[in-house]
C-alpha cells in the first residue's frame, strides 16, 4: 500500500482557496437579510421563523450532498462539481435577492441559498480528507479556517465601506440600499471566482486510489438492530409530545415548540429505519447516523457543547454589551446603537484573530497534538465569554475577542481533522454531512431554551447568556479529552 503523498503549502492554498467566496457570501447573508427582510415589510417577531431556513437547510442538503459526492466521478472529479453547482446557484441568489420587491421572494431565496451555500460547504470539509494525509491535514483544515476569517471580515465590513465611498446607504421605500445590493453583486464575483480558482487549479483522486492508500480507514460492515431502531423511536416520539403538551398546558414559551418537534422528528427517523428494508438514499443516511464511528460519537457532545456557546454569544452579545457597558436596553436609544455599532467591530475583530490563529494552530498541534490544542483554543474563547461578565471598559472587550477568535478558528478546523482521521474514504462526504447534525441541533436548541433561561435564571440580563456560552466553551474543552487520536490504517470497530 502507498502513503498519499503530502501537498505543498501552495497547492493546499489552492484547494482552500474557494471557502474565502463561500464564506463571503455566507457573511453577507448574515450581516445583512435580516435587514433586507425589515426594509420589505417584516416585523421583528417574524424574522426568526423566516431565519429558520438556514439551520434547517444544513440539516438536510449537507447529508444528502455528501451521500452523493461519494458516489461521483466524472471529468471535474469527485467534489469539485459540488463546488461548482453550488457557487453558480448561490452568485444567481445573490445577484437576485437585493433586488427583491417582496417579502415573500426575498424568504424563498433565502432558502435557495443557503440551501446552494451548503452545496459547495459541505464537499469542501471531505476534499480535505480525500485530498491530504493524516499529517496535513490540520493545515488544510486550518486553512479554511483563515479564509472563512478573511471573508468573514472584508464581507461583514463592505456595507460600510461602500457608504464611505460614497455610495447611498439609504433605500428608497420598499426598495433595498445601494451599499447592500453592490455589496451582494461583488459577494457574486467573489464567489464564482475564488470557487473557479479552486476548480481549475487542483486535482482529486479516483476512488479506488483512496481506498489502496496506507492510510485509509476500512469501514466495517454494521447491520442496524431494527428492533433497537424502534425502541428508540418510540422512545423520543414520547419524550417530544410529553414536551409539546407540557409547552401547551403550561403556556411556555413557543420556541419551545421547536425542541418538542425536533424530538418528535427524531423519533419518526428512527421509527422509519426500523420498519424500511430497501437501500436508499434516506435509508442509508439514516443508517449512516446510527452506525457512525465511536469517534464520531464523541465529537458530537464537542461539537454541542461548542456550537450551542457560539450562537448565545451571536445572538446576545449585542443586548448583553448594551445593557451591561453602554447602560441601556432600549433599542432606540443612542447609546444602544452607539453598543449595537460596538459589537459588529467586535465580531469583525474576532473573525480577523481567527484569520490570525489560523496560521498559528498548525504550530500549536506539531506541539501538542490535536486533541490538547483543541482543549486549550476552546478554553481561550470560554475564559473570553466569562470575562464579558468582568470587564467594564467596552474598548477592552477586544481582549476577550482574541480568545474567541482562537476558539473559533479551532472550531472550524481541529474537530474536521479529528474526525477525517476516523473516516472511510468511501463515506468521508456522507459523515461530514451528518456530522453537520451537531452544529445544527445545539442552534435549534439553543433558539428554543435561551429565552426560557433568560427569564427564569438570568433574571433577564442577556450578559449571563455569554457566561453560559463560555462555561459551555470549558465543557466542550474537556469533551474532546474523551477522542482519541486515530492511528494510521486502522479498522474502525463499532465498539472502540
């Protein structure tokens, strides 16, 4: 068996190069339809539902695509015409939304793409893996992570730096700003370029050359236990309507209806894997998520941990800061849009020390390995959420951003080089999709419950949010002690 050969730091450049278009565009969504939706006519209370297109559209499109670039080759390869699929249908999103004269149009292409976004996403994680050796494969995921910084920065930024330049940043009624719509036009270019660049300057290996490397991981065969299947889903389909009747009888909070559905939709998975007996696509991505790798398994409660302390910090930073170092709570206030304007600097700095770290990481795990250098970044971005509670002076909150910076580099690289090293060559791309599950459900969990905890234990102070995200950040850190660091052509066994 031959070693896959190692890369040079160019051509790993290369390969990585069109995350920095589909995280520009991924900024600019973010940054900015929320916005576009008010200026077409939403109201406030309606823009987390018309948001919920984007957890739930990873939560299906990722598996799914990652199933069937398993299953492809042709001339542009095995992922790259994932790549290139994605970034023609999101620049079309992105050319179109601003010009939306409806609400109703700008919701639909929201879905649209995000659904196309997770399209090119999801291929990228597992050309990784197929592309780079267990040794390089730490860079490589840490190069993503320096252009998902850089995008992240120059995209979130551009409204604002387009208005400097002198273009209108006020929108005509019913219409959408010019600073926003020249901003999703250049996102566009960004976009197909970068993602071209990556399209025409590497190469993939055809399948049965992964599957003769030395250090490829054989995957076992695992019959699913039908009889198990159904317990289990009988199981949560109990737990998820107990908790929509409990919402109801007991007149909590409606999110909390997202949680009892996600439950009862659990339980449906399982109850369909226990009854099926074909071999389709859903069968086998079920199957797939029920017999996935013990590493895998551990890397989930990580991954939960890290993701659910993320999303408090991205929705309650901006309340918390305001409340806590600028001294009001009510958004028409001055000195809550002087807190608001604060915090987008904050954001962008901790995606520019993310950029930063990015470079540094792969030193840190030539030292330390990959588990305790995911440990230590987790833990710089829980001390920096916790420290939100202790520092008054706004201007020095930068600080705690280069411990978030650090936490969110390594959460979108380490955890992929983790779990690449415990794949089969043959279902990298179907188990980087499912493991996009762990990212998507702490969200939902967190959209449910934060609110509830908000006003039941935080006495309705968001700056404890950021306290619970960072104790999170430290539980996640100690989480991923329990993974262990894969050894090179080893057999994968369902009890390891």
């Amino acid at each position: 068996m031959s070693r896959k050969p190692g890369l040079s730091f160019w051509q790993i450049w290369n390969m990585c190069f069109g995350f920095l278009g589909i995280q520009f565009a991924f900024a600019l969504q973010n940054a900015n339809v929320s916005r576009i939706f008010q200026t077409l006519g939403a109201s406030v209370t309606d823009i987390p539902i018309l948001w919920i297109a984007a957890p739930l559209t990873g939560l299906i499109v990722q598996p799914l695509i990652g199933y069937a670039s398993d299953r492809t080759w042709g001339k542009l390869g095995r992922r790259r015409p994932y790549f290139l699929a994605g970034a023609c249908l999101t620049t079309l999103a992105l050319v179109w939304m601003p010009n939306s004269v409806a609400l109703w149009t700008a919701a639909m292409l929201l879905w649209v793409m995000d659904a196309s976004i997770n399209v090119s996403m999801e291929p990228f994680r597992a050309f990784v893996g197929d592309q780079l050796p267990t040794t390089q494969r730490p860079l490589g995921y840490a190069m993503q992570s320096f252009f998902i910084g850089l995008g992240a920065v120059v995209a979130s930024l551009l409204p604002y730096l387009l208005a400097h330049l002198g273009v209108s940043n006020v929108a005509d009624p019913g219409g959408i700003p010019n600073t926003v719509r020249d901003a999703f036009y250049v996102g566009g270019v960004v976009l197909l370029g970068s993602v071209l660049w990556t399209v025409f300057s590497t190469r993939e290996y055809p399948p049965e050359q992964l599957r003769v490397f030395a250090d490829a991981v054989t995957a076992p065969h695992v019959e699913v236990e039908r009889a198990s299947a159904l317990r289990n889903g009988l199981i949560w389909l109990v737990i998820g309507f107990a908790g929509a009747w409990l919402v109801h009888a007991y007149g909590l909070e409606h999110e909390l209806y997202l949680l009892a559905g996600g439950l009862v939709a659990f339980g449906l998975t399982y109850l369909w894997l226990s009854m099926v007996r074909g071999n389709g696509v859903l069968t086998q991505v079920i199957t797939d998520l029920h017999t996935m790798p013990p590493a895998m398994r551990r890397l989930a409660w990580v991954q939960f941990f890290s993701w659910f302390a993320m999303f408090a910090m991205w929705i309650y930073t901006t309340a918390g800061v305001a409340q806590v170092h600028f001294g009001s709570t009510d958004p028409h206030s001055a000195a809550y849009n002087n807190g608001a304007n604060w915090v987008g600097v904050l954001f962008a700095a901790y995606n520019g020390f993310a950029a930063v770290a990015a470079l540094v990481i792969p030193l840190m795990v030539r030292r330390w390995g990959l588990r305790i250098s995911h440990l230590l970044n987790l833990w710089l971005g829980g001390l920096g959420l916790v420290a939100f509670l202790l520092i008054r002076d706004p201007h020095w909150l930068l600080l705690p951003m280069v411990g978030v910076g650090f936490a969110w580099a390594s959460i979108l690289s380490l955890p992929y080089a983790l779990l690449s090293d415990n794949l089969p060559a043959e279902k990298m791309g179907v188990y980087m999709g499912i493991f996009n599950f762990f990212i998507v459900i702490p969200q939902l969990l967190a959209a449910s419950v934060l609110g509830v905890l908000l006003r039941v234990f935080f006495h309705g102070q968001p700056i404890y949010a950021l306290v619970l995200g960072g104790v999170s950040l430290l539980v996640a850190g100690l989480s991923v002690l329990r993974v262990r660091e894969p050894v090179v052509g080893e057999v994968l066994s369902p009890s390891a």
